[in-house]
C-alpha cells in the first residue's frame, strides 16, 4: 500500500522524541534498563506500520515492554504520536529497518516477537528478505529468552504456508495455528492491525500462528 508522506514529519518526531529509542544497537543486551520499570518482560513488534497494534497492545499491557520496529519514514512518526496520546511509560521506538535481529539485541533479551501483516515478496529471488525466512528465524531463536514466544499473523495465504515450513524446518514447537483468527478461540484476546481491519472488511480470513523460539529446559 502506497502511503502518503507525512507533514512537519520533523516536528512530530521532535514533539515525541520521548518515545525514540536513540542509537538502538548500542542499547543491545540493556533494553529493559531504557524503560521505566526494566523488571517487567520485552516485547518487540519488527515491522509495526502506523502503531496502532502496538501502541493498543501497550496500553492493555502495562505490565509489559514493548519495542516498536518501523524503519518507513511515511508511517513511523504515526507510531510517536499515538505513543504520546496514550502516553505510554512502557512502549519506545526504533526508526529503523531490522536486518538482522542480532544487531540489535542479545541473547536472551527478548520474551515475545510479533510479525504482524510482514512484505510477502512474492518472487523467489527475494526469499530471504521474508521476516519469517529460516536465517531470520534462527536470529530471533538467537535473541530469545526462555520460552518465548514468536506470533505470525498475515492475510497472505501464501506467506502463511511458506513461513509454516520455514518454522518446521527450524524445528521450533508449534503452540497453535489458526487460518480463521477472528472465529477461532484465540479471537478474544486479538488486537487488530491497520492492514487486519481492512482486510477483513473484504471478508478475507485472517492467518495466525504462536511457535515457541526457545524452549525454557534450553
């Protein structure tokens, strides 16, 4: 989806400079300390659009640290200002594509990863710039606590089976998988996305799955 640029994009950031996280792979392996209370778990959305999952799902959980990734210069200031309408303690935002999840974090920091609505990149050539493909995986089992936790959710039926293999090949626990969210049991606790709401207004069933990146007898 094309997107709009945004106006006085500058000022917006500087108005919530609050909520970006500075120099990011310097705060690798001391997250938690950049937020107000670092005894409570770290969350990280990679790809989080204009916030409205995050922001949301930060609000609901105050008991939890939250990470927004959106390196998309059009949206990402969205993400600023709805953190700051909410006024959110536990949520910071990283202006910046991930790569390599590595780079950014250390063993064992993070407690949950969400991939919500990802770039299909349909054409084989492109394959490893999935957020799902095997190299990736592999880096966020990397950074991975003791049983946490990766959450997929696309409307893509073709991303959903390519990422499904790419999870077994890695050998990682399948907790559930669901390619009807919002009729299956999870649906009470979902949190919709921009892109979910549209595309479900069309009436397209929406893909979900939870795979466990590092087991806790690990």
């Amino acid at each position: 989806m094309r997107q709009r640029s945004v106006k006085n994009r500058d000022a917006i950031a500087a108005d919530c400079s609050a909520w970006i996280a500075d120099d990011p792979k310097a705060k690798r392996g001391s997250w938690r300390s950049a937020f107000a209370d670092p005894s409570l778990p770290l969350h990280l959305e990679i790809g989080s659009g204009k916030g409205r999952f995050i922001c949301e799902m930060a609000r609901l959980h105050p008991d939890v640290n939250f990470i927004a990734v959106e390196g998309g210069k059009k949206i990402n200031v969205r993400i600023l200002q709805k953190a700051k309408d909410y006024n959110l303690s536990n949520l910071l935002v990283i202006m910046d594509y991930i790569v390599d999840a590595r780079d950014f974090f250390a063993e064992g920091e993070l407690d949950r990863i969400y991939l919500n609505f990802s770039d299909p990149w349909p054409k084989a050539r492109n394959a490893k710039r999935r957020l799902t493909y095997r190299e990736k995986l592999k880096a966020y089992e990397a950074c991975a606590a003791p049983g946490a936790v990766l959450q997929f959710k696309t409307d893509n039926d073709g991303l959903f089976d390519y990422s499904l293999e790419e999870i077994r090949s890695r050998g990682l626990l399948l907790r559930w998988v669901t390619r009807d969210l919002h009729h299956s049991p999870y649906a009470e606790w979902n949190v919709e996305t921009e892109y979910e709401q549209k595309f479900s207004a069309r009436g397209k069933s929406i893909n979900c799955l939870q795979a466990v990146l590092k087991k806790c007898n690990e």
